[in-house]
C-alpha cells in the first residue's frame, strides 16, 4: 500500500499524486505546497514522513476573535507586537523544530518562533498589525501543529522555576575544585621552601572555601535533619549532617592548633556530589507534568447565543468561565459540554466516556440534562445552562477531598529505614570506641571519635540512591512508562494487588470488532448495507462502515435516520433497517434472536431478519499472557463504568479467580479503592481518562495509560 509523503500514513481511500509524490489527503498536500514554495523542502530531508495528518476545523477557533479573550493568551502585549506560548502535541522529532522555528519564512509578520522540545511548546513572537492570533493558531494547523489551547492558559500563571538547587551546586563545584588544587601539596608531600611558606595560607583558604558549602550548599540536609530529630524519625539526613558537621569542625581544629590540612576535600567533595545525584534525579522527570486538572480539559471559551432588539440569534464568544445558569450555547460537533445544561436543540449523541468510562454513546432528546465532560458526536446543540462550570458534576468529580491528600509525607523510602538503624549503630559504636580509648589512651579519644562519624557517613547510600533511581526513571521513560518520582519505584515493589478500569485500558481505543451471524447478505445486500451506514453519523454506523466499506457505494432513494433507535434505506424496492432491536422488529416477518451480550445491530431487508452484527471491544495485543503472568504474584480486579454485557466473554480470558464488577461510576471506584486499603492491600490501580482519577490518587500507585505517547492528556 502507498505511503504518504508528507505523514508517512497508508493511503486508504485513494492516493492523490502530485509532483510524482502520493499523499493520504488533501491537508497533506497542501501543508506540502506550503514548505514547498516557501524554499522549506529541507524539512523532508531531515526525516522519512515528518509530519502530521491536518485536520482543520476553523470555527473551532472563532473564539480568538474576542479581544478579551485572546489577550489572557499573550504573554507581551506592546504595540504591534505580541508574543504567545503553545503547547503543540505533535512536535515529536528534529524535523518538527526545524519547520517551527522556520515560521518566519511561511509568514513575514511572525519575528521568530522557538521550540521548547522537552516540554512540547513554541513561543512565537508576531506582528499583530496584518497578522491576528486566530490567523497564527489557523496556520499552524494547516501545517499539522494544532496547539492544544484550553482553560488553564487563560488562567495567571503561577509556575516558577527554583534554582536554588542549581546554586548551591555550583558553590560546592566552584569550592571543591579550588580545595582539591591547593591540597596538592599536602598530598605530594613536597618540602620545597615556598610550599612550606604558603602551606598555612593555603589551609586558611580551604577553610574560607568551605564555610559556604557547609552553611549555604548543605543546608538543606541539616534543616531536614533537624525537622526529622524534631518528628523523631531518623532520616537518612541525620548521619550525612552529622558527617558534614564533624568533617568541618575536625578539620577546622586540625587547621588552628596546627595539626594537619583536615578534610575540607573530602568535605566539599561529599556535599558536590550529593548535590549532584540530587540534580541528576531531578532534571531525570523535570519536564513531565503530573500536575493537571480538569482546566487542563475545559475548552477556553464557548459560543454563546443572544437574541438582538429583532429577535434575531448572534453568535459570541465568551470564557466559559463567565457562562452563569439560564445562558444558552452552541455546542458543535466533536465539542466538550463544559457546563451541566438541559438540551433545548439538535440531536445530542453524547459521549461519556470520558468522565464515566461507559463506552457507548448516549442518546439525549430535548429536555434532556446533558452532564458537563460528554462530547457531542452528531451534529450541533443548543442548550440552557443550569449551573456555572464551578458548580457542574465535572468540577465537583475533580473536587473530591482525595485531591487534596497529600500522601508524599506518609511514605518513608528505603534509605530512610536504613539509615535508622544506621544512625543508632554508628552512633553506638562511636561511643563505645571514644569509652574505650578515654580509659586506655585518652589522647587517641577524639581521633578515633571523629574518625568513625567522618568513614562512617553514609554517603554510599546517599550518592547511590539519587543515582539509581534517576536512572531506572530513564530507563522506564525509554521503554514508554513515565513515573511522577522515585519514591513510586519503591511503593511499586510493595503493590499485592492490581485494580484494572476496562474501557480504553484494557481495550484499545484503535479497532473495534464484529462478528456477524445471520443469513448471508447478497452483493445488492451488502452495497446497500454500506451505503446506508456511510450516510450515519452514529458512531457505531462510522464503526461498522469502517468494516464494510469495500463493498460498492451507492446513491440511496431514500434514507431515513431515528436517533437512538436506527437507520433505514433504499435502493429502488428494496429497503433495509439497521439498528437496534425495537427498531428493527416493530416491522420483522421473523423472530429474532435477541443477543444477551455486547452491542448489538440488527438487519432487515423487506422486513425479513436477515442477521446481526455485534460489536466487541478490541482487547489489547498480550492482554491474556500479561493477565495470566501477574495472577501469579497478585490479586488482579477489573472495574468498569459498562454494563455486564462483556462479562461472559471477560470470564473466558482473564485468569480464573480475577474478580470483575460492571456498572462503576467514579465515586464507587474510588470507594472500591480505599476499602481495598482498609484491607491492608497495597493497591496499584490502571486506568484512563479522568473517571478512574479518584480512584488513581487514591490507589497506592495509579498507572493511567495513554494512547499517544506525544501528550499527556486525554485527547479532546
């Protein structure tokens, strides 16, 4: 099958060619023209197929065109010229930055463009005197970067960067290599006459390079220490402040009464390098976010209908954080409901699973509530909001107290129940031995104190810690699992039992699947059968025309669609009904068999049953190897926000004993949870999307899977 040249993807439909090239669609072609006549062709050069499909829905940005709006987007506003920030999903290689920071050529009103790869965004700044904001979001999607723009943009932002680390870093750096040099002579023990003159400045300068590290660089272990002795928890920062604290005052003695260099080198290099494995495992996960809500989700404004002096509808786009109770919006297809609202028009073929996990699309009449999270499938809708999105069931979900848990205080890591026996048997011996030699030879009594506090320092644990652990995270990320820190490695060890979500975790999001039984279908059959789903909208229309769409298209006579019931058509005499199971047999000469399990679509041509199709989830590829190696080891459980309708067929391929429980709303898998842990079960839980989000924080571990590896997010 051909490639296409801009996407890489398979041209399914047809391969349109141009240049003696083949591209998937048309929005391929067209972001080609654009790099190739602006003399950007060397973006094909840098990698095979670099870019992305464009899909461009330009009415889904009218929203820059309120002022007030695109203003909260702005980072500098002077004059002509403004700059904004995006975040663009789809930068995933060098070819993609090239194309980024080449803006400038696709339009002389853009001043520069520059690519922040690791945090997936682009900072732009333009001339806003020929050249609007909305023209700038509309370029970049016809070019296959959509920004993802949501409400947490328009919000103040309050993300800082601390530097703190990076400062006392190098402080320690700059004073460890300037100690390590003057103690080259006390380590080659040379006797030449100017060392001898200087040796007693050279000791006083290790000194004042030390003060520093001591009383600025290391200042965080003895604070942390101090909070530790005050909790009585013996971390792991007790014995390295011990360490730091003897290793500074032996040597600052041994500089005074004239007894030898000290240890400062030892000193300042023990306080750089644990810095260091500090900065390593911080810099390993600094660029991912975990820390989203659903303003991460909302859309930044909505179109909002207002009737004029004649009674005449205008369109507005207003934040939908201003939407109040009583307001009627737009709702366009493919659109999030941000507010919980009563549907007035249009026929509402709602999506749920986003907040519910439930699969199947729900059908909604007028005067139906329509919840805030759904994502209308069919068509566009008026509704009458009936509370603020502050107040809707989706804010309230996201509200719930286990957001507010902070639980990093109530896990105590490895290193830190080590380093509580450490610390008591160091100390212990350090007694004993200064007892011993205070009654043998007391002269040796302070040596051999502070002798064991300095070699007994725990800075193997320490050093080896920040560096492990940052290198499993990388490891990990290499192989697709990005872990928040390093404390969830450890609590991942200690997980007995595992808690799945169904839809979309441990079904693909990819392919569904059918299975007809029946009668089989003439060819005049079939072309019809096709020809009537490629006219639906439905999704599971879209579905099974995806299936069934090499039969013959052909133009229908007539064509019919109840929503939530079915569809019909005709060719000529023959007409078919497809749909569901009321639908179909009000009019059946047959019985049909009504099937128990999964959804199903029934056929009838003439209003003679002719068979079904019914759909199944598509199971993820090693589902039942991966099942079948963890039962070994763990207690495995599924909950799902969908009706039994799989059960049998789960039965059949999870391991015997797993249990499964259908019909979970969020609240109940957040319960199911936390009575688990009542239980004293340490409970890993997996899930998507944000209707397994309580249950995610208040698992142990939450592991939420992802479909694309390119964003973090739950695609809108």
């Amino acid at each position: 099958m051909t490639s296409c040249f801009h996407c890489g993807d398979d041209c399914v439909d047809a391969s349109i060619q141009y240049q003696e090239k083949s591209f998937c669609c048309y929005g391929c072609k067209t972001v080609f023209d654009i790099l190739n006549d602006n003399d950007l062709s060397y973006y094909y050069d840098l990698e095979h197929s670099p870019g992305s499909s464009p899909t461009v829905n330009q009415e889904k940005f009218n929203f820059l065109e309120n002022i007030e709006i695109a203003n909260k987007l702005l980072e500098f506003n002077e004059g002509n010229t403004q700059i904004v920030s995006f975040l663009i999903p789809s930068i995933h290689c060098s070819s993609c930055i090239w194309v980024l920071e080449n803006l400038n050529k696709l339009r002389s009103e853009i001043i520069t463009s520059q690519v922040n790869f690791p945090e997936k965004k682009v900072r732009i700044t333009f001339n806003s005197e020929t050249f609007a904001l909305k023209e700038l979001v509309l370029l970049l999607s016809r070019i296959g970067y959509e920004p993802h723009i949501s409400l947490e943009d328009a919000l103040p932002k309050t993300k800082t960067h601390n530097n703190a680390l990076i400062y006392k870093l190098g402080v320690a750096g700059f004073a460890f290599g300037n100690v390590m040099f003057l103690s080259f002579p006390e380590y080659f023990e040379d006797t030449e006459f100017w060392l001898e003159q200087f040796k007693p400045l050279f000791r006083w300068l290790m000194f004042a390079f030390s003060i520093p590290v001591v009383f600025y660089s290391a200042q965080d272990y003895f604070i942390s220490a101090y909070k530790g002795l005050r909790s009585k928890l013996l971390n792991i920062d007790v014995p390295i402040a011990i360490g730091v604290a003897v290793l500074f005052i032996r040597s600052t003695i041994d500089i005074v009464f004239n007894l030898g260099s000290g240890f400062f080198d030892s000193l300042t290099g023990l306080v750089f390098f644990l810095l260091l494995g500090k900065f390593f495992q911080k810099k390993t996960y600094s660029y991912l976010s975990f820390e989203r809500d659903y303003k991460s989700y909302f859309p930044l404004a909505v179109t909002q209908l207002l009737r004029n002096n004649n009674n005449d509808t205008i369109e507005t786009q207003v934040e939908v954080s201003k939407i109040s109770k009583g307001d009627r919006i737009l709702i366009r297809n493919h659109e999030l409901i941000p507010v919980d609202a009563i549907l007035i028009k249009g026929k509402a073929l709602i999506d749920y699973s986003f907040v519910t996990g439930e699969a199947e699309p729900v059908v909604k009449r007028s005067g139906d509530t329509l919840f805030a999270g759904g994502k209308q499938k069919d068509g566009n809708l008026e509704i009458e909001v009936l509370k603020s999105m502050s107040q809707s069931y989706l804010t309230q979900l996201w509200g719930n107290a286990i957001f507010k848990k902070d639980d990093t205080s109530l896990f105590q890591n490895i290193t830190n129940k080590i380093s509580k026996r450490f610390t008591i048997a160091v100390l212990s011996i350090a007694v004993l031995a200064t007892s011993f030699w205070l009654i043998f030879e007391p002269s040796k009594a302070f040596n051999v104190f502070t002798a064991v506090l300095i070699v007994a320092c725990p800075c193997a644990i320490a050093l080896a810690s920040p560096f492990t652990l940052g290198n499993l995270l990388r490891i990990f990320g290499y192989h697709k699992l990005y872990l928040k820190n390093a404390t969830v490695i450890e609590k991942m060890a200690k997980i007995d039992t595992i808690v799945f979500d169904k839809t979309g975790t441990l079904t693909s999001n990819n392919k569904s699947i059918f299975h007809y039984e029946g009668v089989s279908l003439t060819s005049e059959e079939k072309e019809l059968l096709t020809s009537a789903l490629r006219v639906s909208n439905h999704p599971l229309s879209r579905a099974l025309y995806e299936e069934l769409k090499v039969n013959n298209i052909k133009t229908l006579d007539d064509f019919e669609e109840v929503i939530g019931e079915g569809i019909s058509g005709r060719i000529l005499e023959n007409r078919m009904k497809i749909g569901a199971y009321n639908f179909v047999s009000k009019s059946a000469n047959t019985v049909l068999d009504r099937k128990q399990e999964g959804t199903t679509v029934y056929i009838s041509t003439n209003d003679n049953y002719r068979g079904s199709y019914t759909f199944q989830n598509n199971y993820r590829e090693g589902l039942i190897e991966l099942m079948g190696t963890l039962k070994k080891d763990y207690t495995l459980i599924v909950l799902s926000g969908d009706n039994e309708g799989e059960r049998r067929y789960l039965e059949g391929i999870l391991p015997t004993g797993t249990k499964i429980h259908f019909n979970q709303k969020p609240e109940d898998k957040l319960q199911f949870i936390k009575k688990l842990q009542d239980e004293n079960q340490v409970v890993m839980m997996v899930g998507d999307g944000l209707n397994d989000a309580g249950a995610l924080k208040q698992s142990n571990v939450g592991l939420a899977i992802s479909e694309n590896t390119n964003v973090f997010f739950t695609c809108l």
